[in-house]
C-alpha cells in the first residue's frame, strides 16, 4: 500500500493502476502494511509527505505528470500517464533521479528499435504533452527559430539550475546566433489564459524587427517541425524538438540537456554522460513512466496512449473553429458538442442567424427544410441561402446504441457529411467518395475483415433491440427477411426516388418479393420505432400477412440475420448488416450500399462503377466515414472500441425509459391515429 497525504493526488482516477498497488490517503491511524509514501514533485504538499514518509522510515516516491498527459490541462482532465521516481524527479538536475539512471541504462537492439519506432510515432500523431489546442494557422517563413518562454516561478526553472535572466540571455543569443533567420517565440498557455506571467515584456520584444510573438494557444507540433531550431530554457518542447529531428539549445539543463544531445549553455552534472537519443527516449517514454488506457482503465504502454491521443488531434482539427448548429432539440445539443469537440458550436434557430460564410450543422436533410410537424423548428432557407454556407450534414451511424434513437438514446457513432448524406442516392456524399476513391490498403481491408469478423460473432446491429426469439422452420428451403422502415423517413424519400425507384413502400415490397418468389418462406419484420409507436406505421401495414408468411417483432436483427437466407430491401440498413454475415442482398432502393458489385439492384445507381470486396464496404462504411464517441471517456474513438462498448452496454441492458419519455410515447401515438 502507498500512503499519499494530498487531496489532489487522491482525486486522481485509476491511481492505484498508475501505481501497480493500494493507495490511501493517511489521516492519522496506524498505516499498517503501507510500503511508501508518495507527494506530487516539489509542490509544498510534498513536504508534507516527505516528513511522514521520515517519520515512518519509509521510502518516498514522487509523482508527477508523464511527458505525454492528456487531451486538455488541468485537474479536470484525467492524465494518461505518471512518472514515479524514488531517488528524485526528473526536472530536478541538482540531485540524483530514477530517470537519469534509466537514461543511462544499455539498451538492446530491440530496446533501440522500439525507441526508433516510438519517435516515429510521435512525429506521425503529431503529439505533445497536452493536446487540445490547435495548430497555428498563421503565416510562417521559410526559415525560423522557435524561442519558448515559460510560467514565471515554474519548479523545474530553479531546479534546473537557471532563473529569470536565463531567457534574456536566451533570446540575446538567439538573435546573435541567427542572423537574417526570425526569431519566433512561443508564450506559454497558462500565460495567455491570464493564469500565470512569463519572462518577457511582450509588447517591447515584438517591437524588434526579428521578433514574432505567437500569443495564442496553439499545438506546439506545427511549429517545432518547421523550425531550424529550438531554444529552451528548461521547456519540454525543447524535448519535443529532439523527437522531431532538430538542433535544441538549452540555457538551463532540464531532463533531456546534458547528454550530449543539445547544445548547452550550462555545464552538465557530472552524473550524465554522452547517451544516443534512443536512450533518452526510451526512458522518458517507455520505462520512467506508468501508462493507464483512458478507455478500460488498464494498465497500458505507451504506444496506446500516443495512438489515442493522436486520433483526439486528428478528429479534433477537420471542422473551422466556429460552427453553428441550426435547428437541434435540447437532449441533442450537448451530444453535437460531442462530436464535435474541437470546434465551439453555437445553436440557433434560423438559418439566417448564421453568418454568411460560416460552417452549418444540419440533421440530416430535414433541419435546413421547412417543419412538417408541431415539434420541428426551423426556416425554409432557399438553395442560394444555403450555397452561401459550408454544410455539414449529421446522421446516426450504423453501430449507434443500445436503444432506439427516437427514444433520446444517445448515440455511440454519427456521420458527419460536407457533400451530401449517404442516404440520399440522388446526389454524390462523402461516403460515395471514399467508396469511389479510397485505395483500401491491406493494412486498412485487414482491419476492416476483423471488425466485420467481431461485429458477426457478437451479433450486433444499429439499434441491438429486442428480446424474443424466432426459429427457422426446419422443413424451409430458402428463407427470405424482409425489413420494414419507416416510410416518411428521408432514407426511403431520397433513397428510392420516384421515377427511378418502383418500389418505395413496405407493403409494395412486401408484395413484390412474394410475387418473384412464390416458393420461398417470407418473413417481414417491421421497424422498431414503429413497433415501439415512435413512428407512424405504412400504409396499409396491417395487411402484411396477405403477401408474408410470418410477421416477427420482438427479435433481435442480428439473430435473424443468421437464420434466413436473404434479405429484400427498399434501403433498409438491415440490408448492409446482411451483407457482413454473407447473405444475399436484393435492393429496390438505392442505398449507399448498394451498386458496389455485393448486392442485386432493381435499380442501379450510374455514378457507382466501382466494384468493391466486402471487407472494402466495411471499410469505408464503418471505419473511414463515420465518427465515434466514447461512452467512458467522452472522447472520440475507433469503431473497434466502440463495438466494445455496445457488447458491454449490451451486457447491462438498454435503459428503462423514464417516465417522461413513456409519456411522450403515449402522446405519439395518439397524436399518430
């Protein structure tokens, strides 16, 4: 057990993983089978601990914050990693520390390897110590110098054997030492929130004609990969810098100064010798730190964190900073913040309140057209209106949730479209593209195989409703599903358009099916939010037995899947989930999936020339298109975890709807008849 004596450090989630062992804050009784204790680096509360660990002979540990933490700053943030140091800790260079005796450790071939591949790895997410913030998107030259400037009274400045004046002489020197090349220099974040002061006079060194002063928070990645090089005090970007490749030069000796990697201006402690970067990195992300998955809360390396944190930075950069969403209800506002963390969004009513040229976020094809009932809000804005603004379309993604979207569950995975929406086969959409265009590599259709291979064996659909069960009739030779939808829903209305789709109502497939297949067991199964009396049912629906054989309700669509042999659909998604488990696929419709060479098509869509294999489908459809939100860490995530998380959302059972929701089921249905 590990005796901690800081509120802070006890707030810390997955602690005791961190750690590998108990924690417990100690409030005064016998500490019984306690082993250490531990305090956070050289804050005063440190000292605190330090005098119980003496009191009890015990050993210390101090802990601190790993070089690769989180998506945002602060307390509220869970970190991902924790250094832990039994000697010292690392910024510390006037004593003696675990890092620096790792730092000096042989390494073996596979060792290097590992380091060579980490750095990589670093370069290509695109990382830093805190990842929140974007790139700078300001013009820069051919050539530059990065100077960074740090919070006025930071530890690791003293401790690093430097003070104040250490960044005047830094920036002299850069400026003697660069002649005709800029000198960039980089406040510190905590400096621009107006939380902590820096070291230079902002408004005299901009006046120097060298000199560009960047004061916005920015990604530091973009600006130490297109320096020539980095000055540093006692910074991590200086770090940061080596990771990329560049020249750093240190005016204090921080962790990485000192072994024969950067140009110093200090002495080296004689403890540190000349060490190859592997070495460097190797213990400063691979063996000095603790690593804990933000999405199992397990135990991890290091690679997992830096992959995880690199896809917060990618998905967290392709909308503009401001986006404005038009026409959302309040349960789905907080969700579109979501999934769109990253960017501010601001909700309005109108289309009109946008700005012209700002981004628009739209439900689909429906928010931006006029209301067709009581409960829908919104303007008709007119197609030059609309042409005015860049339009990002929203939809619920195919591995959605454990529950009905109509019942205000919320969703694991949307799709968020710039062209069009994947159900509308009238017009192009991002999905097309990426099913027209993608290379589909072998490491990608891999992938893809996999998750096809995980989403067949659990069974698992969009909704994952459903409780009964059905069985095929032993003596049926060939078992046709037939899925209903709802039929005022855009899927259908742009999906199998008039005039080129024959068929675009349930019963009208309903009929069709048996009428081609006369000898074939047909079952139809209406749609879920119409079972639920969420939507209004088809047109003469109740006369499905005339043209079915058997009409089921309560049953999960995965189980059916894998008892019937086909599946007849106007662009019912339960059509793409039948093309995952290898069944036969006749569409009468045009869904997205629809005229890649997998499927039968009535009526086939020109613009798709391009045959694809399954696992290419999968591909794009669930991979490449779609967004994913973890429902553990709020974060974004990959369709893999994500599937993770509906088998254990599975697991527990959807949610009883509260008595609100209940009430408003009612009141739709009456409104309905």
């Amino acid at each position: 057990m590990i005796l901690i004596t800081s509120r802070g450090i006890e707030r810390i989630p997955n602690l005791d993983r961190f750690l590998g062992m108990p924690v417990k804050r100690y409030r005064g009784a016998n500490p019984g089978c306690a082993k250490y204790v531990a305090g956070w680096g050289m804050k005063p509360s440190a000292k605190k601990a330090r005098a119980l660990a003496d009191s009890l002979g015990l050993p210390f540990l101090s802990l601190e914050d790993g070089f690769v933490r989180s998506v945002g700053v602060g307390q509220g943030e869970p970190t991902s990693s924790i250094v832990v140091d039994d000697l010292g800790i690392y910024y510390d260079a006037r004593h003696d520390s675990r890092f620096e005796r790792l730092v000096l450790g042989s390494l073996d071939s596979d060792e290097t390897d590992r380091a060579k591949k980490l750095i990589a790895l670093w370069q290509s997410s695109k990382v830093s110590k805190f990842n929140y913030a974007r790139p700078y998107r300001g013009g820069l030259p051919d050539r530059y110098v990065l100077l960074v400037d740090q919070t006025f009274g930071d530890s690791s400045i003293v401790c690093g054997l430097a003070s104040p004046e250490s960044f005047s002489r830094m920036l002299e020197a850069a400026l003697c030492e660069n002649p005709g090349i800029r000198i960039i220099v980089k406040v510190h974040p905590e400096v621009m929130l107006g939380r902590k002061r820096g070291h230079f006079d902002i408004e005299k060194i901009s006046s120097h004609p060298s000199v560009t002063v960047i004061g916005e928070d920015v990604h530091p990645a973009t600006l130490i990969a297109g320096a020539d090089s980095i000055y540093t005090v006692t910074s991590q970007v200086g770090f940061e810098g080596l990771l990329w490749g560049k020249r750093v030069r240190t005016f204090g000796m921080p962790f990485y100064a000192g072994w024969g990697l950067t140009v110093d201006e200090l002495a080296a402690p004689a403890r540190r010798t000349l060490v190859p970067l592997e070495n460097l990195v190797h213990a400063a992300l691979i063996t000095y730190p603790r690593y804990v998955d933000r999405e199992t809360g397990e135990a991890c390396q290091a690679e997992r964190v830096i992959e995880w944190l690199g896809l917060q930075r990618r998905m967290r950069e392709r909308f503009p900073d401001q986006l404005f969403a038009v026409g959302f209800s309040d349960w789905k506002k907080p969700v579109v913040r979501d999934f769109f963390q990253g960017s501010e969004v601001q909700f309005v009513n109108r289309l009109q309140s946008v700005p012209t040229g700002g981004a628009v976020i739209g439900w689909g094809l429906k928010s931006l057209e006029p209301p067709k009932r009581w409960f829908e809000f919104g303007v008709s804005p007119t197609k030059e209106k609309l042409s005015a603004h860049q339009v990002i379309r929203l939809e619920d993604g195919f591995l959605r949730s454990v529950g009905l979207g109509a019942d205000l569950v919320r969703p694991l995975s949307w799709v968020m479209d710039s062209t069009g929406i994947y159900y509308d086969s009238t017009r192009s959409s991002d999905l097309e593209r990426i099913l027209l265009q993608e290379p589909f590599d072998a490491a990608l259709l891999s992938r893809a195989a996999n998750l096809r291979k995980a989403i067949v064996a659990s069974r698992v659909t969009k909704y994952n409703v459903g409780s009964g069960g059905w069985r095929r009739p032993k003596d049926a030779r060939r078992v046709i599903l037939v899925p209903g939808q709802v039929e005022s829903d855009a899927s259908i209305a742009f999906g199998a358009p008039v005039g080129q789709c024959k068929v675009n109502r349930n019963m009208s497939l309903l009929q069709s099916v048996r009428e081609a297949n006369p000898d074939a067991l047909v079952v139809y199964k209406p749609h879920p939010d119409v079972l639920a009396g969420l939507r209004v049912k088809g047109e003469d629906e109740g006369l499905a037995t005339q043209w079915c054989d058997e009409v089921v309700v309560d049953v999960p669509m995965g189980e059916m899947l894998d008892m019937v042999d086909e599946v007849h659909v106007i662009t019912s998604l339960a059509g793409f989930e039948a093309l995952l488990r290898g069944k036969l696929v006749t569409c009468y419709g045009q869904p997205f999936y629809s005229g890649w060479g997998l499927t039968s098509d009535v009526a086939p869509v020109s613009r798709r020339t391009r045959k694809l294999s399954i696992d290419a489908l999968v591909a794009g459809c669930l991979i490449l298109y779609p967004t994913y939100v973890s429902r553990v860490t709020g974060r974004f995530t990959t369709p893999e975890r994500a599937l993770q998380e509906l088998l254990a959302w599975r697991l527990e059972g959807a949610s009883s709807l509260p008595f609100w929701r209940r009430a408003l089921r009612f009141i739709l249905r009456f409104y309905k008849r």
